[in-house]
C-alpha cells in the first residue's frame, strides 16, 4: 500500500506516539515516493510533543532537531 501526506498527517493527529522519531526515523516516514515531503516534518513538531527549545518546537527524540539543537 502507497503511503500519502494525508494518511501520514492523519495518523500523526491520532497516534502522536507512533510518531517520536530520531533523525533518521523522522526522514523516513517523511519520504512520499522517494521525496522528503518538508511540510510533514514541521507537522511532526506540531503533533508530536517532544519539548521545546528556545520556543521552538523540537520534531526529533535524537540527532540533528528544527528547534536548532542535536539532541
């Protein structure tokens, strides 16, 4: 079955913990047939409670993080 953005976001909206990636986990369920699809990996840090850091929200458990750490 082909993976879409809107069964990806619609799971990150109902199962959040299924989401909490490291790096590579995150680039992972981001690829739509071969592309990093950049709007999911800023709605991982949305759905996705994984803390903060200057007011930015953090999308990754470990490895290089959007709020500009590496965890």
């Amino acid at each position: 079955m082909e993976r879409t953005r809107e069964d990806i976001l619609k799971d990150l909206r109902e199962h959040p913990e299924r989401h909490r990636h490291d790096f590579l986990g995150l680039t992972a369920c981001c690829m739509i047939n071969g592309a990093l699809d950049i709007s999911l990996t800023e709605a991982h840090s949305q759905y996705v409670n994984l803390g903060t850091n200057g007011g930015v929200s953090c999308d990754v458990s470990s490895g290089p993080c959007a709020c500009g750490a590496r965890h």
